[in-house]
C-alpha cells in the first residue's frame, strides 16, 4: 500500500496562528493537513498540543488586556459593564438570588431585573 509522507507540522507556526485566535479547523488548513490530523497530531506530540495551549492562552490574554483598557478608557460602556460584572458580581448583577425554606424544603426564588422596553 502506498501512503503520502507524513507532513511535519512546525510547532511555532502551530502557536502563531492559535495565538491569532484561528480555529483548530482553520489552523490545519493553513498547515495542509485534515482538521483530524492535526487532532492526531495533538494526541501524539505534546509540543503540538502545548503550542496550541500556550498560542489560545497568548490569544485570551491580548483580549482581556484590549478589553481592560477599553473598560478604563471610558470610550466604551460595554466593556466597562461586562468587566464589572465579571470582576465584581455580587455589586454589578442583573439578578439577584433569595434562598428561602419552607417547610423544611429549600424554595430557590430569582428575581430578574428585566430593564428592557
């Protein structure tokens, strides 16, 4: 049987182009490969797995650090909310939870701030 050579997948161009936020699926046809050889590749060489792991870490951490700044700059009021709500829930929630029992049974009430029109 004749089979095609193996195609040897650089571990920092793996990291690169995870740390530009591409998909697993877009990264093994940037590299010529199947998206279920690179999975096996993964499996069978940590430094492809860790290149991946530590490229969508490098691309996680470039967008909380654009997000933060957005929050602080003021420009943007969404990311100042949506980082005040991840940060510090139990002051920045829309909901608010009550627990209650009632006859000896726990009784879970939510109450929903809903300010849509």
């Amino acid at each position: 049987m004749i089979t095609k050579p193996k195609i040897k997948l650089d571990p920092d161009r793996v990291k690169a182009l995870a740390a530009e936020g591409k998909s697993q699926t877009k990264i093994a046809a940037m590299l010529g490969v199947s998206p279920d050889t690179l999975t096996r590749r993964k499996k069978e060489d940590p430094a492809i797995a860790d290149a991946l792991r530590e490229g969508y870490a490098a691309a996680t951490e470039n967008v909380e650090s654009t997000l933060y700044e957005m929050a602080v700059s003021g420009q943007c009021v969404a990311a100042t909310i949506y980082w005040l709500k991840c940060r510090a829930p139990g002051r920045w929630n829309d909901r608010q939870q009550i627990d209650l029992t009632a006859g000896g049974t726990p009784v879970q009430i939510q109450i929903i701030d809903d300010l849509k029109d």
